[in-house]
C-alpha cells in the first residue's frame, strides 16, 4: 500500500472499542465541514459531513461534532472494527469559496 | 469510487518527459478537481474545473496544466516532469455548488507517479 501514513499522528485502538479522531480547522468563516476515510491504496472516501448551523450529525456508527468557539470538529466511530484502519482527514470550506482545504490526516489502528 | 476513474494506475517516468494523466466521471458531476499527496502532507489541490470552459489554479499549480476536454473528462499534464512531481495523484468530483449544497467531493482510485 501507499505510505501517506508516514509520518502522522497515530490513534490505536482496540477492536469493540469507541474511536475519537480529533481536527483542528484554520478558518472561523469556514461553514462547512467533511470528514474522508482512505484505505492503503485507494481515493479517499466520503464519511459524514456537517454544515456550521449544526454542532452534531450522526450517520451510521459515526458522530461528527463542530465546536466552533474552538475550531474543532471531531470523528467519533462507535464499537471500531478492524476494517476501520485507515488514514482519516478531515476537510474544510470557506465560505464563500468553493474548494475544500484537507487536514494533514490521523491513522486508526484498530488492533483485533 | 468505480464512478471516478484514472489511467494510468501507476507510471514511472524520466526527468523531462512529458507525462500526462487521465481522469474520467460517470456521475454527471460539473465540477472536476486534481490534487496531489505527499506522505505527511495530506491532499493539496492542484487545479479545478467548475464546467468545461472554466479553468482555476489550486494551491500548486506551477509545473502542471490542465484540459477539461468534456464534462467527464479532466486530464492533468505535466509538460517537463521533474523528481519533486513524484507523487500520488487524485481526480475528484463535485455536484455544481450553491450557497446549500454539499460540495461533497468524490475521488477515484489515484494514479502513482515516479519521476526518476
């Protein structure tokens, strides 16, 4: 696979277990927010996403949450599983703009 | 995403060859977008496309260009390839945006790009 984990911050956890995947975004104008999952050797892949006028969006065993005092957006992956190893990014839009700006990336290692 | 498709998969080059790359949509998307990743540095965006007569650079675009030849197609060139272009090349898609959409983006498989 590819290496784009080099050299990232590392979550490991075990199977079962509750994952938190943390972000920091850059722009308090940014009003909207998407969490990516890439697997070695392959695209990133669309997880959840969340508007700014929301602070909580549930999907299936994913939580995203928006702090925008802190400028914080967060993945919460409930009971992970090994095929839940991957490189996690999240991605912010100014408002205004029309392109997404990516976060270096976190990899989940999800022990058996 | 089988929807977004790239060729070639993998590529090894020499300096100063011209190299380009192809990306095609089926997901009727207008908007179309190339970036590259570097271990360690996340995605950085290269060009975009918003339809096919509208061209926009990214966050690094020098060394590269781009032709948006249809609405599904959006192919990448690099017209003298260099070492430092040795990366992981992504094409994405996205919906036309508004002030209510998602701008959701969706990516195809990459193609790994070797300048030697």
């Amino acid at each position: 696979g590819e290496n784009v984990g080099l050299h990232l911050p590392t979550l490991s956890v075990q199977e079962g277990d509750n994952s938190i995947i943390n972000c920091a975004y850059s722009n308090s104008a940014s009003d909207y927010f998407i969490w990516y999952k890439q697997e070695s050797g392959k695209g990133p892949q669309f997880i959840i996403d969340i508007r700014s006028n929301m602070d909580k969006r549930q999907g299936q065993r994913v939580t995203v949450l928006l702090n925008k005092t802190v400028k914080h957006l967060s993945l919460q992956i409930a009971a992970t599983q090994p095929g839940d190893s991957a490189v996690y990014f999240c991605a912010e839009r100014h408002a205004g703009y029309s392109t997404l700006t990516f976060g270096k990336g976190t990899m989940l290692l999800v022990s058996p | 995403d089988a929807d977004v498709t790239q060729t070639p998969r993998n590529r090894i080059t020499k300096t100063g060859k011209r190299i380009m790359l192809e990306c095609s949509q089926t997901k009727g998307h207008d908007r179309m977008y190339w970036y590259r990743q570097d271990p360690g540095l996340g995605l950085r965006l290269i060009y975009y496309s918003f339809d096919v007569k509208d061209i926009n650079k990214g966050e690094i675009s020098d060394g590269y260009s781009v032709s948006r030849q249809a609405q599904a197609k959006f192919s990448l060139s690099l017209e003298s390839a260099i070492p430092n272009q040795t990366a992981l090349y992504f094409c994405a898609t996205s919906d036309l945006g508004t002030s209510q959409s998602t701008d959701t983006q969706y990516f195809g498989p990459g193609t790994r790009l070797t300048v030697l």
